[in-house]
C-alpha cells in the first residue's frame, strides 16, 4: 500500500479530479432523442397553428425551432439503437426538402401551400420513423390546439 506521507497528496488529487471532471460531464448530459422529438412534436403542431392563423413570424419561428432541434438531434445522437444510417444523413434526406417547402410557403404567405407543405412535412416526419423502426409512431395534423396559454393569432 502507500506509504502514510503520500495519502494527503492523493486526497488532493482525487478533489482535484472531482473538481475537474464535474463540469465536462454536465456538458455532455443532453436531452435524448426522444425528448428532443417530443419538443420536435410540439413545434410542430405550434407551426401548423401558427400557419392556420396566417401569423408568418411565429411560423417561421416555429421552422427555425425545428431546425436547431434536428442539428441538435443529428450533433448529440450521431446514431441510435439499432439505426444503421447515421442521423444527420436520415434528417437531410427525410427533413430538407419539405423544410424548404413549407418556409417558402411561409415566406410568400401563402395559406394554400403552407396546408399543403405541412402535410408533406408530417409524412416525411413519418417517413423517417418508418426507417428507424418506429413506424407505429405516427405524426398527423393536429386535430385540436392544446395550447390553452397561447394566442396564435397576428397581435393586433
Ligand atoms: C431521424 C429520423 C427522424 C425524423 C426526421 C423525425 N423523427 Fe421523430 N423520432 C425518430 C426516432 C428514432 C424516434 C424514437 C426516439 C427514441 O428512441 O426515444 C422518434 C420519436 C418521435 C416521437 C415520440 C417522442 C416521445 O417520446 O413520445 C414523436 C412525437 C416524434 N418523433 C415526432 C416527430 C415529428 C413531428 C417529426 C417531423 C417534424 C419527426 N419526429 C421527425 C426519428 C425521426
């Protein structure tokens, strides 16, 4: 064993070890990918209220929430389970194109394509569960708004 001089040195090195390693591991503790999708969830509901309520900033709002939540799940869960392609190459192929789509219809705030963009969205939404062997999660329309603290309408 040590010799009895050496133990205060080790206590010191064990803080110090303590003292360092608590800060990078609270750096690496993010959400899972199954909170992130449920945030995901939600603004996606948020965008189709906004969208129905012809508030174009709050919906392009809501796309940008999307974004930086799926370049939070692609950056934190480069991949998951069982899922062989990687997660970022699954969000782009599944989520650019009807990103873009929908925040065209926003941009030129047009009501006919924003409903029609929306939908192509929530397939893709489901497209990409369907790749990741969560096909029994199904994404739709939202049927009620459940957000009783919100007014989605312009402010006047
Ligand atoms: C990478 C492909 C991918 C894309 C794109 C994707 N999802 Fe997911 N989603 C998943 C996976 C994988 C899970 C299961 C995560 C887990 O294991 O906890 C999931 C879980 C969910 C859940 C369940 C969360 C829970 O805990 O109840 C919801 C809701 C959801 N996604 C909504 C969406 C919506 C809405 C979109 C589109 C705007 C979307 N997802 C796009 C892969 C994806």
């Amino acid at each position: 064993m040590f010799k009895k001089s050496f133990l205060p040195l080790i206590s010191v090195m064990l803080l110090l070890g303590c003292a360092t390693n608590n800060p990078t591991t609270e750096n690496t503790q993010h959400a899972g990918l199954g909170e992130i999708m449920s945030m995901t969830s939600m603004r996606h509901a948020k965008l189709w209220l906004a969208g129905q309520a012809q508030n174009w900033s709050l919906a392009a709002y809501e796309i940008d929430e999307l974004r930086e939540g799926f370049e939070d799940a692609a950056k934190y869960h480069p991949t998951h389970k069982n899922i062989t392609t990687p997660i970022a190459q699954l969000i782009a192929s599944t989520m650019d194109k009807p990103m873009s789509a929908v925040e065209k219809a926003v941009n030129t705030k047009n009501l006919t394509q924003f409903t029609e963009q929306f939908d192509k969205l929530t397939a893709a939404c489901n497209a990409c569960h369907q790749m990741t062997d969560f096909g029994f999660n199904v994404v739709i329309r939202p049927k009620i708004n459940p957000f009783a603290n919100q007014d989605f309408s312009v402010p006047h």
